[in-house]
C-alpha cells in the first residue's frame, strides 16, 4: 500500500487515544443508507431522461438493472462492502506525538505517522494508501484497483466521549458515493454492557456482555 501524508494539521490539537464502543443507536443504518442512495440515483437518472426525451423512455437506464453503471449488484455490493468494513463494535486507540493506530475488533488496525509539513507514501501490490490530518479530523484512504476507494474520516466530539467514523466506499460502476457514520462512545474497558451486531441480512442481534 502507498501510504500518503495528507496535509498535516497538530496532532496535539485532538488526540484520539482510549477505548470505544459502537453506538448502534447513533450511527448510519445501513439498509436505510442504501434506499437513500437507491432513491438518489433514481432522481438523478430520471432528471437525465427528461433532458433527453428524444431518446425515449428510461428503460434499461434505471439504476437496478443487473449489470453496467449504476446497476442494482453493483450498488448493493458497495453497500454490503461498507457495512462489513464498519462493522467493528470496539476501536482501541493509541496515539501519541508521532503516530496512531486504530485497532478495530474484527478488522485490520489503520495506522499513520505524523511528519509535520512532509510528503510521504507506502505501497503494496494492495493499492495506494494515504493518511494525515485535515484540520481537526485524521484521514485513511486506500485507493485500490478497478477503481475502488475507501476512505475513513475520524472526528472526536466537543467532549471528548465521542467518536465518528465516517466511511465512504467509492466505485467507479456507481456514479453516487457510499458513506456510512459510525459513532463510538468513550469506556473503560472491563464493563459490562450490549454487545450488537448488524447486518443487511440479519438485522441487529444483542447479548449481554460482563467483565
């Protein structure tokens, strides 16, 4: 992966260190997310047909059809891509004056150095990867072939006991991006509580979880 400095902003300003727990109740439903986008793409290949008239009705130019541009797989397959990339429900954070890593339950950690004012990349026969600060909010973006991205954009709240972590799959077979907001809540780790999950097929399953 190649691995980018975005433009570096002070990562003294906001540190993300500590402990996080999915909050299901705040963050993106999927399904939800998915029917926007759908009723979107929809809006906007209708707006295109009534520009252009004289080519007749939308036909096979409708969105959910099973292949090409815009097509219904391949936008149900972004979507499934997001959620199973966001489906993490415990983040531990370590950062401190040079770097951070993000290591998320269930997933691959996101990692990135901090060089103030400097360019730097890493690659894998994987993609391109990029991270750094933009402003107040940390980016990771890997650019992957076939013209597929993934971007997580990490914001802490004025308090400090919240975290989103805003995830956008973009495919060049989808003219509209896939975004969905996670929001995590500060613990301390060792209490008890809901552990969930959630899926596009199974909905959400909660169990009770103790120290």
């Amino acid at each position: 992966v190649k691995r980018t400095a975005l433009q570096v902003g002070n990562p003294k300003a906001v540190n993300f260190s500590g402990s996080w727990e999915l909050d299901y109740g705040q963050s993106d439903n999927t399904q939800q997310k998915l029917d926007s986008v759908v009723g979107e793409l929809n809006r906007e290949a209708q707006r295109r047909a009534q520009g252009n008239m004289q080519q007749g009705p939308v036909g096979g130019g409708m969105i959910m059809g099973n292949s090409g541009a815009n097509s219904g797989s391949s936008i149900l397959g972004l979507a499934r891509m997001a959620d199973m990339i966001t489906q993490s429900p415990l983040l531990e954070i370590k950062q401190d004056e040079h770097e951070i890593l993000v290591k998320r339950e269930q997933d691959f950690a996101l990692s990135c150095e901090f060089y103030s004012g400097a360019y730097r990349r890493v690659e894998t026969p994987f993609g391109i990867e990029a991270c750094g600060w933009k402003a107040h909010q940390l980016v990771f973006k890997l650019v992957l072939p076939d013209g597929l991205s993934i971007q997580h954009v990490l914001t802490l709240g004025a308090a400090g006991q919240k975290l989103n972590v805003a995830t956008t799959v973009v495919s060049d077979m989808v003219s509209f991006p896939f975004t969905l907001n996670r929001v995590y809540n500060r613990f301390e780790p060792g209490d008890s509580g809901f552990k969930c999950e959630e899926t596009l097929t199974r909905g959400r399953v909660c169990t009770i979880h103790s120290p």
